[in-house]
C-alpha cells in the first residue's frame, strides 16, 4: 500500500526567504507525482506534475525534483511571498490497476510572514 | 472557461440520514473523481468514473456510491450518514482521467454531520 509522507507538517518563514518542501512515498512504482496548492475553504490547485521519466519541473519560482528510486520529491520556492502562504500537497499516481489513484501525503502548511 | 463546480457548498445533515453531492466537470472533460478530506485522515481517494462508468475505486464502505451521467456530470451518494462523514468532499476532472493529465479540482462541498 502506497503511503506519502510531508515534512515539515508545518513550517514559518519571513518573505524573501528561499525554502524546501519535502514528500516521500514507499512504493517507487509510481506513474507520476503531483504538487498541490490549497487554500484555506478552497479546493486544490495543481502546481505541478513530474512523469516518473522525468528528474524535475519549473514553473515560475517553483521547482519540483524527482527521485523515483529513492521515494523522495521536493518542491523549491525561490523568493518567498506572503501570497505563498498556504497548504502544500503531495500526491502519487500509481503505476497501474487498483493503485492508477492518486495517494495524497497530509501537506504542509505554509506561513510566510511579511 | 468555467472551472470545476460543486453543489451545494455547506451541508448540515443528521445521523442516518443521506445525502447527494453534485459535481460539474470543465467542458469536455469525461473523468471525475471524488475525494473525502478530513484532518485526521487527509485526502482519501473514493471512486472515479469516465463515460458514465467506475473505472476505479478507493476503500470506502458501500454507504458511499456515485455515477455519472452522459454530459459528464457525476453525483455522490452517502446513505445512513454517521459522525465520521463529517469531511470536505472534493471533485476533481480531467479529459480522460490519464496519468500525464493535472486534475482540476472544484472547491468542494462541506459536509457536517449531527
């Protein structure tokens, strides 16, 4: 069974900061990883999405890596804003059948202070 | 273009009683999937259905149910409610559900229980 683990659960920077969200997952058979914004009553959105071929994306002042064989994925937030404040998720697709689902690890929620 | 949406927001029932969550995908797109989020748990995979069929389902008792109508719209079904239902119910779309497609998600319907 596919788990997804975020670390920090929580974490408080000052704006202009650099900063790492980290996301590990037990099953490295995996189709692709996806980073997750949520706002607070508001639905998820997508930030980014990583093929399981692919090492990293880049969006903006976002930057997300991918290591399948070790389990691990960051997301890099360069510059931080107090814009960025918000919950950060993780998901996992699985590789085939039953486990196609995406498996959410329980975010990290952001604060960044002006 | 109109985003994923969900009806009603907020939901207050009693225990015992069901309940039918709405959700309207973005034009053309044939996949939706739900998701229960709860603090404890976090985000919980419930089922997804592409062209009026369930291709995929999470680990959920058979209280939760759903389908799919032919312009895509889907529905979720919560009979015999209990306290543990209280949760946000998320809907996500996609075109068709593929692994290298990022899904849309709507800002989900809150369901508290009594």
């Amino acid at each position: 069974k596919q788990e997804v683990t975020q670390i920090p659960a929580a974490l408080s920077v000052p704006e202009g900061e650099n900063l790492v969200l980290n996301c590990s997952f037990t099953d490295s058979a995996i189709y692709n990883l996806q980073w997750f914004r949520q706002d607070p009553g508001k639905g998820l959105t997508s930030l980014l999405l990583i093929q399981s071929s692919q090492r990293e994306q880049t969006s903006g002042r976002l930057n997300a890596s991918l290591d399948k064989s070790s389990g691990r994925s960051t997301l890099y937030i360069a510059a931080s804003q107090p814009g960025d404040s918000a919950t950060y998720l993780c998901a996992v697709r699985g590789s085939g059948g039953s486990n196609y689902k995406l498996t959410f690890g329980k975010g990290t929620l952001l604060t960044v202070n002006p | 273009k109109a985003g994923v949406t969900q009806t009603p927001r907020y939901l207050i029932k009693t225990r015992g009683q069901q309940v039918t969550l709405s959700c309207s995908p973005i034009s053309g797109h044939r996949s939706v999937s739900w998701y229960q989020q709860t603090p404890g748990q976090g985000l919980q995979f419930l089922f997804e259905y592409f062209s009026e069929t369930q291709r995929n389902k999470g680990n959920f008792p058979g209280r939760f149910s759903g389908r799919q109508f032919s312009n895509s719209r889907s529905e979720m079904n919560v009979s015999t409610l209990e306290l543990g239902d209280s949760a946000l119910y998320l809907c996500a779309s996609s075109w068709t559900g593929g692994g290298s497609q990022p899904q849309h998600f709507g800002d989900g319907t809150r369901l508290s229980i009594l």
